[in-house]
C-alpha cells in the first residue's frame, strides 16, 4: 500500500509592495504574542512557537541576506 504524504499550506508567502512588507505564514495556530528584532516581527502561539513572520522593509533585507550568500550559491541560482 503506498502512503501519499498529505501537503500543507504552509509555509505561504505573500508580499505587500506598497508596504514593503514580507509575509511568511509558518502555520494555522493562532497568535497570542508577538516579538519584534529589527526589521522582523515574530507572532507566536501560546506554546511558543513561531506562527507568522512580518519582514519589513523587505527589499533591503532580502538584497542583504543575498550578499552574504556563498558565492557558489550565488552563481547557481542567480547567474543566467
């Protein structure tokens, strides 16, 4: 008998251009408190596990994590 691993919803990711804001929905659980460290808000559940990330200003945050990406890296995904 084969098993299908049943797929989830997670993790989504939807951008705000106007905002610039970088949604990342980890999971369905919901929030009771929320964390903010720089550019990033983490919302958790009560357990304490991470269910929603907010990155703001998410083009520069994401132009900075690119450069410090291994230059390997780099060339194999970004080079055309």
């Amino acid at each position: 008998m084969k098993v299908i691993k049943k797929l989830t919803k997670h993790p989504k990711f939807v951008y705000e251009k106007e905002d610039d804001i970088l949604n990342i929905y980890l999971s369905e659980k919901s929030i009771d408190y929320a964390e903010q460290t720089g550019d990033m808000i983490v919302h958790f559940s009560k357990d304490a596990e991470p269910v929603y990330l907010e990155i703001l200003d998410a083009s520069i945050f994401l132009k900075r994590q690119a450069e410090d990406l291994p230059r390997e890296i780099k060339q194999k995904f970004f080079s055309s």
